[in-house]
C-alpha cells in the first residue's frame, strides 16, 4: 500500500517492486513502513533525484543521435530566432562586419522525451549538448565566428518531457559585407548575415524564423560612431549548390546610414579653407612674388595631404567616390590659382618689354626728361610732392605713358610743375601726367569668377548627394 501510495508513476512502481522482490529472495528484513514512506517521498519525481543520470533518464544510449529526428521522414522543421547583443564594427577597408548575437533554435525530438509528475523541463550545458543531435548551423560568408566562453561554454540546452528542445548559443561572428562606396560619405549601407544548414539539405531540415519578422530582437542601446541604425528585417531564402542541392537559408538584414559631421569637419571644410585661402592671392600686388608663389604652393600641397589621408583610409576600390570628386574639385581651383599668376607674370612681363622697347624710341614721351625733377604744387594739383613722386617711380619702372595690355585704365590728371635746376628764377612751366593703377585684368576677373564657380560646384554637388 505505502508504494502505491507514493509511486503513482508506473516505472516508479515497477522499480520499487523490484527493489523489495530482490530484498525478498536474499533474505534481507523488509524496511518499515517509515523507512518505505521516507525513501519512496525523496525518489518521487524522477526530474529531481540525485540518483538519476540525465543521460539514463534521456535514454542517451538507447538511441543513435548522430542520425536526424525523424531520419527517413518528413523534414524536421527547427526555428530559429537571433537576440541581436551588440553591432561591434564596420570596416570599410576589409567591408565586412562585427556582430555579437544569441542564435536559438527551436525543435522537437521524441527520442529526448522523459516521464515527469510536473512537466517541468530540463536545462543542460554544452557537455550534454555534445552527446546528442544538434541542428549543424553556420554562417555564410563569414570570416572568423566563435562561441564564447566564459566563464563556461555560453552554451544551453533545454529538453521538454514531450521531446521539444531549446539550444542557444552566444556567437561572435565577423562576415563579409558588399558596400558600394560611390557616395562615401554620404552614403546608405545594407549589410547581412545568412544562416544556413551546412549538411541537411530541406529534403532533410526546413529552416525558418520561428515568429517571423518578431524572430529578431535588437537591444535598444546598440549604436555606432559612424553609423546610424535605421532598421533590422529578415528574409528567407533557398540556396543552391550544384553538387549538394537545395537549401534553407535565412538572412538578418541591417540598413546602416553614415554620420557625415566627421567628414564635414576633417575633410569638407578644410577643403574649402584651402580653396578660399588660395584666392587671396588675387589681392596681393602682382609684383610681391615671395607673397603669391608660396601662398600658392601650400595650399596645393595642403590639398594633396588632405586626399591622401583620406584614401589612406579607404579601400582601393576602383570607381570614383563622392568625396573624390569634391578633393579633386577643390583640388583643381586651388592648382589654377596658381596657374592663374603663372599667366599674370607672364603677361605682365611680356608687356613691360614692349613699352620699354617703345620708350626707347620715344626717350621724350610725355616731355618729361628726368621724373626726379617733377615737382608738385599742392594748392593746384591737390597731389602732394609724395604722390607725385611715388609716380615718378613707377614710371621708371616702365608703368606710365601708355595702359597695360588688357589692364584696366583709371587716370588721376595732376598738374605738376617742372623745375629746372640750373634756373635761379621763379619760372615755371605747367604739365600733365597720366598715373595707372597696377591691377591686372586676370585678377580682376579671377576675384569674381572662382568664388562664383566653386560656390556653383557646392550647390550641384550638394543637391546630388544629400
């Protein structure tokens, strides 16, 4: 009576009958009833008796787990769902990506079912998780991938009485990911991880997301420095293989967009420095070589660091990127302002040639023989002796009598009274004089037209790739 009592369950009975039938027949004096009752409460459930293997309660070696479920029948169905724990890395140089995630699958196999009072399940670590069949995942295009493990294997295995099964691993996985750079670094990456049976063909193993699109979770905290994450969605999909078959293939999809203030601040706006830094130089005197020549050869070789630090950075794809276009654009304004004094001087220099070739063959031009006797009178002219003499100068040089070849002709009339040394008297003769403002043409025009071009170039370029 006290084992029907405490052994509802028909193996429980069955062992403890054997127990008292085999202390029978050796002789042995029969427990009391308050043994009997003690002993039979402590083994009542067999899901938590000390006494029982796992591996015999699971029947481990009635079975031979290196086959599938089911093996000959219909194809086992396991679902899957991912935890995605953390986005660790993109790299643009490599194009691939670094992904920290909790991969579960779901399945049922009634070789793995056991009696319990109180259904309650059990959960194992990697040890058992060795001895029986577990779905053969692995990640396509993937580089590197490991199970984490500390401080034990991450690594769980939870069994239903009725057979259903949960194993879940922790996984880092580096795959492969194909960005299209066209439009670095204003650009929209979408990358993906695939799952995928690496034996079981569908004849075998149908893989599927076990709740949809509800399959994947993403902690909420996950961010980027250069990234923004816009979105998550999985797809499923059959792969084919021309020796093996068809496959189950699931696909984790992720849309990434890039933070584009970095760039704006290390590459974009420096750039543009550089660009309107090299138009000072249209302001600068045409003859201050030692200003323009320099101003002009930092700013390109400032340019040419700037584009090789970016690259240096970039993977060596071979089409052109957006931010090329924007570095060799400016690039391009900064080398023709140098080019652009280039022309100045020369032309510069051509015609002072010709005017000191046309002195020479008018010495009296202006009727003025010797400028150190020009004098002034500032009560008539309203210029003083200075201004006059400042022109007298510049005529020397070759820059009075006649305009510039294509300057611009801006004439002050100052009446100048010529002295004669070797004259004691107070006599004097009136006279003109023609001064020119020594601005060339070419820079005149340069001061309007690069400003007006680059600002033109921002607007296209701008309205294309924002």
């Amino acid at each position: 009576n006290q084992i029907l009592k405490f052994c509802p369950n028909t193996f429980d009975l069955l062992k403890w009958g054997l127990l008292l039938y085999g202390q029978l027949l050796n002789g042995s004096p029969g427990m009391d009833d308050n043994a009997l009752k003690l002993k039979l409460t402590r083994s009542s459930d067999m899901t938590k008796s000390p006494m029982t293997k796992s591996e015999q309660l699971l029947r481990i070696d009635d079975h031979d787990f290196t086959m599938r479920p089911a093996f000959g029948g219909p194809p086992i169905p396991v679902g899957v769902d991912v935890q995605v724990e953390s986005l660790d890395t993109i790299s643009e140089v490599d194009m691939d990506f670094t992904m920290t995630l909790y991969l579960r699958h779901y399945w049922k196999d009634e070789r793995l079912s056991f009696p319990s009072t109180n259904n309650q399940s059990m959960t194992f670590d990697s040890r058992l998780a060795k001895k029986i069949w577990v779905p053969d995942m692995f990640f396509v295009h993937s580089k590197r991938s490991f199970i984490h493990d500390t401080t034990t294997d991450n690594v769980m295995l939870r069994v239903h009485p009725d057979g259903n099964v949960l194993y879940s691993l922790r996984i880092t996985v580096t795959a492969m990911c194909n960005m299209d750079l066209s439009r670095f670094p204003l650009d929209t990456q979408t990358c993906s991880l695939e799952i995928e049976s690496y034996a079981y063909t569908d004849d075998d193993l149908m893989l599927y997301w076990k709740k949809g699109n509800e399959s994947l979770n993403t902690d909420e905290r996950i961010s980027l420095s250069q990234f923004l994450i816009q979105k998550f969605h999985t797809t499923t999909k059959l792969a084919f293989y021309s020796s093996t078959g068809w496959y189950n293939r699931l696909y984790i999809h992720f849309t990434l967009r890039r933070h584009v203030f970095f760039f704006l601040l290390q590459t974009y706006f420096p750039a543009t420095l550089m660009v309107m830094l090299s138009w000072v130089s249209f302001w600068i005197d045409r003859r201050a070589v030692p200003a323009r020549v320099p101003l002009g050869i930092t700013t390109v070789l400032t340019m040419s660091t700037i584009i090789t630090g970016v690259n240096a950075s970039m993977p060596r794809v071979s089409y052109i990127k957006a931010v090329d276009i924007y570095l060799w654009v400016s690039f391009v304004f900064v080398f023709l302002s140098v080019i652009e004094y280039a022309a100045v001087n020369y032309l510069s220099t051509v015609q002072e040639r010709k005017e000191r070739k046309l002195r020479e063959r008018l010495p009296c031009t202006c009727g003025i023989g010797n400028p150190d006797d020009m004098t002034c009178d500032p009560q008539i002219s309203g210029y003083t002796t200075m201004d006059v003499n400042r022109t007298a100068n510049y005529g020397t040089a070759g820059n009075y009598g006649m305009p510039e070849n294509g300057g611009r002709q801006e004439r002050m009339l100052a009446q100048v009274v010529l002295g004669d040394p070797q004259l004691t008297g107070q006599v004097k003769r009136p006279g003109y004089v023609n001064i020119w403002i020594d601005t060339h043409a070419i820079d005149k025009y340069s001061r309007v037209l690069f400003p007006g071009s680059y600002a033109l170039f921002n607007i296209i370029y701008w309205s294309i790739y924002s």
